[in-house]
C-alpha cells in the first residue's frame, strides 16, 4: 500500500510539473536546429495528429504539453493555429500541432525525438 501511495504521490507530482508548461505565447522561433518555445524547449510532432487537429489529449497532454498560442496570437508563414478538444489554442507547424515534452530538462534537449515507436518527432524549420 505504501508504495502504491508513492507512485502516486510520485505520478502526480511528475503530471503537475508537466502542466507548468510555459503560458500561451508568440509562434516559436528556430535555435538549433529546432523550434523551440521561449523558454528554449524541443518542439515536437506527433504522426498521429492530422492537419489541424491534435489527438493528445488528457494523459498525452500532460506528458507532452501542447504549445499554446495567446488569444490574439496570429498565424504568420508555417505557423497556424490549432483549437484543442479543451478550446485552448495550439500552435501548429504547416498544419501540425506541436507540443514540447515533459522529460525534457534543459532547453536543446531532444529526448523525446523517435518516442513511442517513433511517432513523436523534433519540429524542425
């Protein structure tokens, strides 16, 4: 029991970090090789997301939180914007909505590049 109460302890403290994402923002910029987010985090795509509409959602989100757009953010070259399942607004890379990932530490980590059977992928300029 009491190891079930700290992965518990532990899932939600990892779930609350992941949701301290960075506040909804201006189109990412390129460094790197990479977009990346203000605060210099990987960008990401995910294959199973279509143009225009992102599928992760719920447990997804909190491991790869999305890049939020502000309400008076505008698309502007590649850059468009997504509305999420929640009506938040997402940034998306020529249709693609993009997202950075939790275990990242650092700004130009790229640790999620190649996750989950290489459905998850560096969004690159």
């Amino acid at each position: 029991m009491l190891k079930t109460l700290a992965f518990i302890a532990a899932a939600t403290l990892f779930a609350g970090a992941a949701f301290a994402a960075e506040p909804a923002g201006p189109a990412p910029k390129a460094s790197n090789g990479a977009f990346v987010t203000a605060k210099g985090m990987t960008l990401y795509t995910f294959d199973k997301d279509t143009a225009g509409k992102s599928v992760c959602n719920g447990p997804c989100a909190t491991n790869w939180p999305p890049a939020l757009a502000s309400d008076d953010a505008k698309p502007a070259g590649p850059w468009t914007i997504v509305v999420r399942d929640d009506g938040l607004k997402q940034w998306a890379l020529n249709g693609k909505p993009v997202y950075a990932f939790a275990k990242d530490a650092k700004p130009g980590d790229k640790t999620g590049d190649g996750f989950l059977n290489g459905a998850w992928h560096v969004a690159k300029p």
